[in-house]
C-alpha cells in the first residue's frame, strides 16, 4: 500500500517545475521554490513537505536565510548537502541585491521611463501580470514587485498585497503598471474602479499612487495622461 505522498502524485499541471515553465518564477509560491531548490525530498516525504518544514521551523523566509548550517540540519529531510544548496542560494540572492544598488539609482519622471523599467518583464505575457514599482522621495526606482497574476481578461489585486512591498521599503510613492495581451491598452471599467480604489488605500497608509500605466507589445496608456484617475 502506497503511504507517502511525492510531486508526482500531484496532477502534472501542478507540480512546481511545470508551473515555473508556464506560468515564470514570480507565480510560485516560495514552498515550491524551495522545493525547487532542494530538488527532492527524502524516503516517505515530499520535498514539498519539507519546505514547508523549513517555512514553519523559521517563520519566514528572512530567518531561514540567516539561518546557520547546524541549524538548518536540524530539520528532517535536510543533511549537510541540502543546507549547503540553500545557504549558497541566499548567498547569491544577497549579492544580487548588493550589485544592483552599486550602480547610478534609475530615476522615474515619466511613463516611459516605467515603460523602460517594466517592459522586459511583461513583454510577451499571455495573461496580466500587475505590477507595483516602488519610489522614494526623489522617484529614485527603491523595486519592482509582481503583485498579481490574472486571467487573458482579468486580474485580482488586493490593497493589501499591492502596498505590502511599498510599505516594506518604505516607499514614497508607487506607480501600478499591468499589461493587457489583447493588444489594446485601453483600461476597462475594472481598470479604472481598481486604481481609484487603491489610490484610497494609498492616501490612508501615506503613499501616492503617481500613475496607473497599462502596456502592450507595442503601445501603452498613462491613466493618468488620461485623466482617468
């Protein structure tokens, strides 16, 4: 009798390798990007399981990272080489982040300067992707975080997701920006009530919504160029 549950017993769609490939890295959960990491799991476990092991034991992902060797063997399913594999991940992600703060900060004056910054992220996407960018008080770009993930004609965006990262980073102002696959820039009336609603919660929490740009391959619209916010 099978007792264990493994990746594979999840439906093919599902599994962590298979979304990456068709959906991109931002739409995993950071379990399954631990799972990734690990690669697999141990006899009776899931490596699904134990990154979920790993996000209990130390309750975010800033502990885990900080996290020394010997306590990372602690945990079942992690030996000496799994806790090697996730200490030099972290390692490259930080330096990753040091390099890109060492070179001149990217300024934001106009859509096309978000244009410039976000474009190689959306481009080609075939569902919405919505996106926050976040300012200081110069509009000097602090980060550009992917909040949602939609429908071909859809996409959910909660305030609390959508400031989380601003408010984190201490952000001044934020800039929203998402990407309509039809080709038509166009803002739809779910467009326009969802930017007036966030610019709400914004002026609640102390951060100014700037814009709200929608982009295409080829073209894009600033809603607020627009005056429709």
């Amino acid at each position: 009798m099978k007792n264990s549950f493994t990746v594979h017993d999840l439906p093919l769609s599902e599994r962590p390798r298979e979304r990456l490939s068709k959906l991109g890295s931002e739409a995993l959960s950071s379990q399954e990007i631990l799972a990734l990491i690990l690669g697999r799991g141990i006899k009776g476990e899931s490596v699904i399981v134990t990154a979920q092991k790993l996000l209990s034991k130390f309750g975010n992902l800033k502990n885990l990272a900080s996290a020394s060797m010997e306590e990372l063997t602690q945990i079942k399913g992690i030996g000496p080489a799994k806790a090697a594999q996730l200490k030099a991940t972290f390692e490259l992600s930080k330096r990753l982040e040091n390099s890109s703060t060492e070179g001149p900060k990217i300024t934001v004056k106009s859509p096309e300067d978000v244009i410039k910054a976000a474009r190689n992220l959306l481009k080609g996407k075939k569902k919405e992707h919505f996106l926050v960018i976040c300012l200081d008080t110069r509009n000097h770009l602090i980060k550009t975080s992917t909040v949602s993930i939609g429908s071909l004609d859809c996409s959910i965006v909660h305030p609390r997701e959508v400031f989380k990262d601003a408010i984190s980073s201490s952000a001044a102002s934020v800039i929203f920006i998402h990407n309509h696959p039809s080709g038509d820039p166009t803002p739809s009336e779910d467009d326009i009530k969802m930017t007036k609603r966030l610019i709400e919660a914004g002026e609640i929490i102390g951060i100014e919504v700037l814009d709200h740009i929608i982009i295409c391959d080829s073209e894009h619209l600033s809603m607020k160029a627009k005056n429709l916010v």
